[in-house]
C-alpha cells in the first residue's frame, strides 16, 4: 500500500509540474498587500534584511537601480540618459520617444516593452537575478501625429514594480489617467514610487497626488520634473509626507531603512 502511495503521488507530480510552471509568477509584495493585515507584518519581517538597493535619478522619467546581486536596471530608458556601466534590464513606456528606444544597445540583455503587439496588453512577470519585475498596464492617450482614431490607447502604458532585497518598488510611468480599484490591487504594496509631477504632459497634479497619497509609500521619488516647480507638488502632499531634498543623485535604502513616516526624496544632483 505505501509503495502505490507513492506511485499515484509521483505521477500526479509528473503530471501537475508542469502546468504549475506555466502559471503567472506571483510577487511578494502583491501576496503580501492582500494578506490578512495581523499576518501581514509577520511574514514580511521573515523577508527583510538589510540588504541595499541603490537609487540614481539619471534624468527625466530614469532612475537607475542597483540591486544587492549586481542587477542593473533603467527605468522608461531612452539611452539619454546614461550613468556607468550599461544597464541589465531596461523598462519602456512609449508615449514619446523620451521614454523609449526602438534601437537599444545590442549589449543590453534584457529589453521590457509597457506596451504590447496587436492590440494586446503587455505581460512582464520576470525573475532576472535577485529582482522580480512585474507590471500593470494601464491606458495612455495617443501621441502626436497617431491618427488611429481613439483618444487612448487601451493598455499602452505600463506601471512597472520591482521586488528585490524585501522592497517593493514601483515606477508609475507616463501615466495619463486616474487608478481605480483594480489597478491598487494589482500594484499591491509598495515601499518605494517614482511619480510623474510635471502637471500637463501625465496627469493634473491633484490627480497625481491623490494617487500618491493613497499609495502611502515610505518614501516617493518624483520624476518628470521639467514643468512644475517642486512647491506645488509638495504643497498637495507635503502635510502627509516629509520632505527629504537631497544634493546628490543618489542614494541607498534597504527595508529596515525605510522612513517611519512617508518621505518624499527630492535629488537634485542631476
């Protein structure tokens, strides 16, 4: 009897193996965001360590982000803005040519479009080193000179989350329109948020505020600066959040660093 225990077990993990490995890879921090909220710290503190990532405004919507295992990665990388060494992976969002290349540098192993091929949203679940890249695609409106017809592009835009060293974190992109519920559940819990605050080109800046706040992330990373003056985006959010300016360009953060109360990091050494 154990003996044809076994056999019936060995089969149907022959059999299920691989339908498992076809699932969706699931991230720590969207399992953790809809744990129950007494389990929630508990099996968050078993994943910390002190760990660092480390952080570079390189200019516009990029940041670079080094991870504790060696992985580079450039966020909505045009190759303009270029720091170092190149990047492993690069993040793209193609609402204008600042936030992508059609023609990156052939050295750059891992290349992950926002956008999808016919009309169909783009699917990022990827391990690449230490890091887990997910996305949430949302709608963008057409660029210039695109005559399709439609106002928005249904999935053109995709909000991208890195999960490394226990950080969740997460670059909203070019994005164009309010978040709804789906879309918070989808992002799950983030530590770390690059946010658009020019106010015009993305979204109103109320709108982008009210994103930010509900996020409620340890510390937002403001991006897209080029038209509005840091003041007012401060103004919406600064009695919520503190606020860190900082003349350097980067930084470093692991998870037991992360601010008690949410902080907006201004670096202003670009």
């Amino acid at each position: 009897m154990p003996r044809l225990i076994l056999t019936i077990f060995a089969f149907f993990s022959a059999v299920l193996s691989p339908a498992l490995a076809q699932q969706p890879q699931r991230g720590e921090c969207l399992a953790m965001a809809n744990a129950a909220p007494r389990a929630m710290p508990v099996a968050f503190r078993q994943t910390t360590n002190s760990a660092e990532v480390e952080i570079t405004y390189a200019g516009h919507s990029t940041y670079f982000i080094d991870t504790p295992g060696g992985v580079r990665i450039a966020t909505d990388y045009s190759g303009a803005h270029q720091i170092g060494r190149l990047p492993d992976v690069v993040t793209m969002n193609r609402a204008h040519s600042t936030h992508y290349t059609l023609l990156p540098d052939k050295r750059i192993p891992h290349v992950l479009h926002g956008w999808g091929e016919d009309g169909k949203p783009a699917i990022v679940p990827e391990r690449i080193g230490d890091t887990f890249i997910r996305n949430v695609t949302t709608d963008i409106r057409r660029y210039f000179g695109d005559d399709a017809g439609a106002d928005m592009i249904r999935d053109g835009n995709s909000i991208f989350i890195f999960e490394v060293a226990g950080l969740c974190i997460g670059h909203l992109g070019h994005l164009h329109h309010k978040l709804d519920d789906s879309h918070f559940a989808q992002i799950g819990r983030l530590d770390i948020v690059m946010v658009p605050i020019d106010g015009t080109y993305t979204m109103s800046l109320d709108g982008i505020s009210e994103i930010t706040k509900r996020l409620r992330a340890s510390v937002v990373l403001p991006m897209h600066r080029f038209a509005t003056p840091l003041d007012d985006f401060m103004r919406r959010i600064g009695q919520q959040f503190e606020i860190d300016r900082r003349s350097e360009r980067s930084f470093r953060m692991s998870r037991d660093a992360l601010p008690s109360k949410p902080t907006v990091i201004i670096l202003d050494g670009v």
